[in-house]
C-alpha cells in the first residue's frame, strides 16, 4: 500500500506541469530533478519540495535554487553513506558553489556535502532540522544567525569541520549529533544555551581536549557520548549540573577507516570532577578505555 500510494502521488505532482517540471510543487524523479537543477532557469517559485536519492554524480548549477523562493523541504540523500564513510571518496555533486539558498527552508538535508561553508547570504531563521553527515564543511556559517527554531542538527562524519556556529539562539534544539568531526578542537560557551537539549553525540571528536564549563547549563540533557574522544584531558567541575543526564560514555570506540586496527578510548582522561556524584539519575556510566584514569571520586561511591 505504501509504495502504491508514493506512486500515485508523483503521478498527481507530475499531472501538475506534465512538460516543465520547475513548475511542480514538489519534485521526486531522478531526470527531472537532474534537469531542474543543472539548469538555473528552470526552478521557480512553486517547488515547496525535492527529495533525491542520488545514485551517480549531480551536476548543479550555481543558481539552481535562486528562482525557488518557497523551497521549504531539501533531501539530496545517498545509497553510499557507509562507503563514503570509509573511503572518504569525492564529493558526488558537481558544482563549483551554491551562491544562494532559499529563506524558506525548513528541512535542510544534504550529505557529502561539498563546500566549506553554507553561502553567506543563508537565513535559516526558519529552519527546523539539518543533516549534513560526510560533509566537507569546515564552518557552517559565517557569522551569527538566528537558529531558535533548529530542532536537529547532525554533521556527523565531517571531518574537515574546525568550529561550531554561534548557538545563543538554539535554545530549542533536543539532539546535536558531531560523531566523528575529527578536526573539531574546541565547542563554543554558546553551547550551554542549549538548555532543551536531550541528546549530545561527541564520539569521536577526536581533536576535542575540554568541554566548556557552560555545558553544565545543559540540565535536561539525558545522553552524553564522549567515546573514543582520546584527547579529552578533564570534564568541567559544572558537569554535576546535569542532573538528568541518564548516560555518560567515555567508552572505547573504532575509528572509521580503512586501515583501522586500534580502538580508541579516553585516554588522556586523569580524573572525574567530584560533582559528579549529582548526576543522581545516571543509569549508565561507561569508562571502558580510560587507561589513565587512577580512581573514581568518593562522591560516586556514596552514590552506588
């Protein structure tokens, strides 16, 4: 019944501009959309939606999405996540840069993304969700932008990516996913705005030596995962603010790569702040691979 009804709706969009498919609502074939974006004349104001599952190289043109004002929804997915993962190929997509996208944007979802930053005239002050895993993004951004309606942020497997945006106004965000931002150093003070955050994915962060003393205003976060992140040489003392934090991985982990033959584990960690012996709703505290790590604080032993 699902497929039958997927097909039935492309066929409705498709009746709706049956020869120029720039003029559809909503685009979901592969040589359409390939059509649409390799050229900038094509888009208009009445595409709300693409969704493209890409297969081989895109080419797309510079302006493809200046005409498309009301884009809202923008899904250009891979079958080869797992080997783009590994091998670190090419980026897929053929352009030299996106010099515009659409304010509209809701929903932002574009793997193996292949420039350094989003174009600096971006507005995502509407945008509630982007996935940009096996990215080459080093920045976002540039500058401050006004985020207060993100809910979801995943730029895992960017291993280029060097810093964070300004998160002042992600003050709705529930899941910030970085696994494996191997070139990531440092996370921004703005991070501790993040008060609704629920789930916060470090594993991997490889380059990350400290965690920002405000990540303690985090309160409701419930998952931490700082697993395989070797260089993390202390957690701050503000961490024992977290007191609904259920899970906290400082755990071993295997680096994606080809070659890989040694698990990486917290190693460079020498101690745990005593308050964290306030976490009182920690389930699960894995320390598997904290090779330096001598004793555990009393205040964790009053706690068992």
């Amino acid at each position: 019944m699902h497929d039958l009804l997927a097909r039935l709706g492309r066929e409705i969009v498709r009746k709706q501009s049956p020869n120029e498919p720039g003029q559809r609502q909503f685009l979901v074939d592969d040589g359409d959309i390939r059509q649409v974006l390799r050229d900038d004349t094509l888009g208009s104001r009445s595409v709300i939606g693409i969704n493209f599952l890409l297969e081989k190289e895109l080419k797309i043109s510079d302006q493809a999405f200046e005409r498309m004002s009301n884009l809202q929804f923008l899904r250009l997915d891979s079958h080869y996540v797992e080997h783009i993962i590994l091998v670190r190929t090419n980026s897929q997509y053929i352009l030299e840069s996106v010099n515009c996208l659409p304010r509209e944007v809701r929903l932002l979802h574009w793997r193996t993304f292949p420039m350094t930053c989003l174009p600096s005239n971006f507005n995502p002050e509407l945008l509630m969700e982007i996935k940009m895993s096996c990215s080459n993004l080093e920045k976002l951004w540039e500058g401050n932008k006004t985020i207060r309606n993100l809910k979801w942020m995943d730029l895992s497997h960017s291993i280029n990516l060097k810093e964070l945006p300004n998160l002042s106004t992600a003050t709705n965000l529930r899941e910030l996913d970085l696994e494996n931002c191997s070139s990531l150093v440092e996370l921004p003070s703005s991070i501790g705005n993040l008060t609704n955050l629920k789930k916060l994915n470090l594993m991997l962060c490889s380059s990350l030596m400290e965690l920002p003393s405000s990540i303690g205003n985090m309160t409701n976060l419930e998952n931490l995962d700082l697993s395989g992140c070797l260089n993390l040489v202390g957690l701050p003392f503000s961490i024992g603010n977290m007191t609904n934090l259920k899970k906290l991985f400082l755990s071993v982990a295997l680096p994606y790569s080809m070659t890989a033959k040694y698990l990486y584990g917290c190693s460079s960690l020498v101690e745990l702040p005593s308050s964290i012996g306030n976490m009182t709703n920690l389930e699960n505290l894995d320390l598997k691979g904290c090779s330096s790590l001598v004793e555990l604080p009393y205040s964790i032993l009053l706690g068992i």
